[in-house]
C-alpha cells in the first residue's frame, strides 16, 4: 500500500498567511473609519462650498440690479419668510392643519400618524440643503373617509396653505358599501421641512 500525503504547511506559511490576513482586515478598518468618513465629509463641504457660492453669486446679481440698499434687504426679507413658510421649523403645526383642514372639507379622519422625521437625500444619496439647512422629510399615513371631490379640494388646498411642502407619495381609494356613505381613502404623505440650527 502507497502512503501518499500532501505536502505539510509549515510554521512560517502560516505566519506568513496570518500576517496577510491582519493585513487585509487592517485596509479595511482604515477605510471604514478613516477613509470613507473622511471622504463624506469633503463631499459635504464641497456641496456646501457650492451652494454658498451659487448663492454669493445670486446675492451679487440682486445688489447689482437693485442698488438700493433697502431694496436689496427687503427682498431678502421677503425670501426669508417665503423660505420659511414653505419648509417651516416644525412639523406640529403642519400635522395639525392636516385634521382641520380634513374637517372643513367633510372628511371625517379615522387615523392620523406620522414618524420621524428623517434627513431627506436627493441625488447620490446627499443630504438636501436649503439655505445652509438640511431638509427633513416626515412621512404621515392618513385613513379617512370623503367622497371624492371634497378629497380633490381638500389635496388643492393643502398645496396652497400648508406651510410644509407636501407630495402625496400613496394613494389608495375603495368604495367599502354602499351603506357607508363616501370612500374609504389611504394614504402617504410626504411634509419637507428644513432642520432649525
């Protein structure tokens, strides 16, 4: 009978295999949290950079066309509020114009919730910045029942006097019985709001 083994790993091969490994393991810490972060924090400077340059550049263009002082801080004034109308600071105030504007529509809201509000990303995954400030978005699911134009008027609505930015991200809409007057309606709402600093 014919004994054959294979060649045996010696003590040195495995040093050697077990420093490759550390090795290995110690580029990949290093470029979870030493590169990587790093890396997305230049990314955030440089699209902050960006958007404090764009708006230096629109900021020359409205002195340079007004050149009246008090025109230019009056203007500014007056996109600060707009700015502040359309993203406010907090969303309870949005959340509760939802209820109340349901009731003047006719729309009797079975179940109102809303989570927490989150940093909203726009392209490659950033951070959405507004005037220096990171937009959140805060998802609301509503059940209610309307019937459908005063659902119609109420969305109208919405878009003109919440003073959160709104996209209706759901819809789902069924007519349950016909004892129960209107539609049962579900729905995802998303309120942008900017984060106070």
């Amino acid at each position: 009978m014919i004994n054959v083994q294979g060649p045996k790993i010696t003590f040195a091969q495995v040093i050697i295999v077990a420093w490759g490994v550390l090795f290995c393991a110690a580029v990949v810490l290093f470029y979870v949290f030493a590169l990587q972060p790093a890396e997305t924090a230049f990314e955030t400077v440089k699209t902050q950079d960006f958007f404090l340059k764009k708006q230096l550049s629109w900021v020359r263009q409205v002195i340079e066309h007004v050149k009246d002082p008090d025109q230019v801080a009056a203007y500014f004034i007056r996109e600060q509020k707009e700015l502040a109308r359309k993203f406010p600071y907090d969303e309870h105030k949005s959340l509760v114009m939802l209820s109340d504007y349901a009731r003047k529509f006719q729309i009797h809201v079975d179940k109102i919730s809303a989570k927490p509000a989150v940093i909203f990303k726009g392209s490659l995954a950033r951070p959405v910045v507004v005037e220096g400030k990171t937009c959140l978005s805060v998802l609301v699911a509503m059940k209610m029942r309307a019937g459908y134009l005063n659902l119609v008027k109420y969305l109208e609505a919405l878009r003109k006097v919440l003073p959160a930015y709104l996209t209706v991200e759901k819809m789902e809409i069924t007519d349950v019985l016909p004892a129960v007057p209107g539609l049962e309606i579900q729905m995802e709402l998303n309120l942008f709001l900017l984060e106070p600093k």
